[in-house]
C-alpha cells in the first residue's frame, strides 16, 4: 500500500513539476544536502544521502505529540530533487554524483589513495550543490564516513526496530508501529534495557578505548533518518552509519538467493572490510536469524557471533530455536544484553567489568 501511494505520489509531483514548467514558474524554496553517514576502508568509500526540500523541522524542548505528528508528516512528505549533481571531494578528489527520481544519490568509489581515519576513526566530507535542472544555487554540506583503525579486533551489525528501538513490529496489524513512528519524538522512542552499555562495551572489544565500527541496518526508510541518528545519541548507543531503505522505487537488481534491503546491505559491508570478522545482533521479531544464517553460511570464518533478541514470543522462540537446531547455526537466543554480554565475555568480545561499570546518560 505504501508502494502504491508513493507511486500515486510521484505521478502527481510529475504532472504538478510539468505544468509549473509549462507555466514558467522558477521554485525558489530552500534545498537541502542530507549526507548518511558512510564507511570506507583502505581505498574503497561508499556514500549515500539525498537532496531535498528544506523543511525546516523544529525540535521543540517540550514533549509535544503535536510537534512530534507534525516533524514526522514533514520527514515523510518530503519534496526530493531529481538530476541534481552533487559535487563530493574526499580525501583530495572531486566525484560528481547524480540524484535519482527520489533525490537520492549514492557512491560507491576506489579512490587513488588510502582514507585517513580522523577523531573517533571518522573521515570528512565535504559536498556542494551549485545547480538543479531547474535552478542555480550554492547548497553545501558535511558528511562523514568512518575509517576503523588497524586496532579494531571486529565489527558489529545491528537491527534497529525491536532490537536497539522499542517498536512493537509485531503487534497486530503493526498499528503500535504506526503509533510509535507517527506520534513520537526521539526523546520518547524506548531503548531497551542495557543496550547501550553492551553496545559500547562492543565497541571497546578487550582494547582500553573504543576501537571496534558499528553499523545499523533496518527496514526502516530514509524518512527516519535525523530521528534515529538523535535516538542513538540520547540513548548514549554508539554512533554509526544507519543503512536504511527507500519506500519509494522498487529494487532495480535482485541477484540470486536476494534475501531483502538488510541482506545486500550486510554483504557490502562484509565485502568493504574483507580482513575484519563481524558479529551480528538482531530480534526475533521478524527475519534477522534466517537473513543471519544467511550471512554466516556464505561467509563461515566471518561472523564471529551472532545474537537474537527475543522479543518474548513463545510462539516466536520455539520456531527460532528450532531453526537453529536445524541448521546447526552458531546463533544465541537471549533474554536481555546481560545475556548477550555474558556470553561475548566468554568469547573474549568484550570485559566484563566495562559493561557491568557502563553507567547509561
């Protein structure tokens, strides 16, 4: 259904653009570079972001499900600019970038000379927009992409909905999706229990700061993008790129034994740090053990852990228990991060004392 009404909605900013062409009309509202954060490694660097109306979301100090109503009709009812070229300089070289019929653009480059990790193992990037197809500007941005140092022992993968971000995906009908995601600020979107102090305890490995990458990767769309960088930074969870997806155009490549957006998105990842293993964490909610095992199966000696969240689902919990006697897949079912933790320290993940000490803010 949300397919069918964006593409409704296309057509009509198709025939609506047409009409103000045929008029003369010039849009003059103000346009906006949104960078995603990104991730790079050695010479290999890949970017996403979108380029957009500005529509000036207000984050208000009170706890307002009006204001919180109004941000996520304006995050979901965006106005995106197509043909624009963004212009990228990283690490001493110019990539062009294309915007799509969504606004948005997406590289993926070698580049001539090995990226530099910065504070806290994040690259800079700078991004300028001087000119639509319909208009001149000068629209410039700061994005960054992370570099994890030679230090780092592994990184992480994690879900967003029901695992780090109370979601309810389950509920009937996902209406208690639908309430969370409309009527709800980041500041009242729930964390889970000892979350954060797993998460950041992974991050540090054995070593005394942190050190390990972490990436997130949801269903979720794009639209979301500001409200769960803002989650993360409220609920102390460490910083990473968000891989989210596109609600609006369908899937252009879908190779063979294609398992979803979270799937690919792992893949990439997996394949722009060959040398790195991974552990992945996800819940029981929906398809992470069986998109996990997938992973797993492809790359055995690459995923050091894998952790699902059990949504307390007794229905859910037998049949993922059951798969995993099945498929004789390393995969542990836990209760809460205090499960999870005790059995990263058993594997030499993580100190046990970082994550019991982990004081949440």
């Amino acid at each position: 259904m949300l397919k069918f009404l964006r593409k409704l909605d296309r057509m009509a900013n198709r025939l609506s653009r047409t009409l103000k062409e045929w008029l003369g009309y010039k849009p003059n509202w103000p346009i906006l570079i949104a960078p995603y954060k990104g991730y790079g490694h050695g010479q290999r660097v890949v970017l996403r972001g979108r380029v957009i109306k500005d529509r000036r979301i207000v984050k208000s100090e009170v706890n307002s499900t009006w204001r919180a109503l109004l941000n996520n009709y304006k995050r979901f009812n965006s106005r995106e600019v197509r043909g624009a070229t963004v212009h990228i300089h990283i690490n001493g070289e110019y990539f062009p970038v294309q915007t799509d019929e969504e606004g948005y653009f997406f590289l993926q480059k070698t580049l001539s000379r090995p990226l530099s990790n910065g504070q806290d193992q994040w690259h800079q990037v700078h991004l300028r927009l001087t000119e639509t197809p319909r208009r001149k500007m000068d629209v410039q941005a700061t994005g960054k992409v992370i570099v994890p140092g030679k230090e780092a022992t592994f990184g992480f993968i994690s879900d967003v909905d029901d695992t780090i971000l109370k979601t309810d995906v389950t509920s009937l009908l996902k209406l208690r999706v639908l309430y969370h995601t409309l009527l709800k600020s980041a500041d009242l979107r729930q964390s889970f229990g000892q979350a954060a102090a797993f998460f950041q305890a992974l991050r540090c490995g054995l070593a005394n700061e942190p050190v390990n990458p972490v990436f997130y990767v949801s269903n979720s769309p794009w639209n979301l993008y500001d409200l769960l960088e803002e989650f993360l930074q409220i609920n102390n969870l460490p910083a990473g790129p968000i891989l989210l997806r596109d609600f609006g155009l369908p899937y252009q490549e879908r190779p063979e034994h294609y398992l979803g957006h979270k799937h690919s998105s792992i893949i990439r990842i997996l394949e722009t740090y060959p040398h790195l293993p991974f552990v992945l964490i996800g819940d029981s909610g929906e398809q992470d053990p069986y998109i996990y095992e997938a992973v797993a199966r492809a790359y055995p000696d690459r995923v050091k852990a894998i952790y699902i969240r059990d949504v307390r689902s007794i229905r859910r919990a037998r049949r993922i228990k059951r798969f995993i006697q099945d498929t004789g897949v390393d995969m542990k079912l836990v209760q809460n991060y205090r499960h999870a933790a005790q059995d990263a320290a058993d594997r030499g993940l993580l100190h046990w004392e970082r994550f019991k000490g982990h004081k949440s803010t």
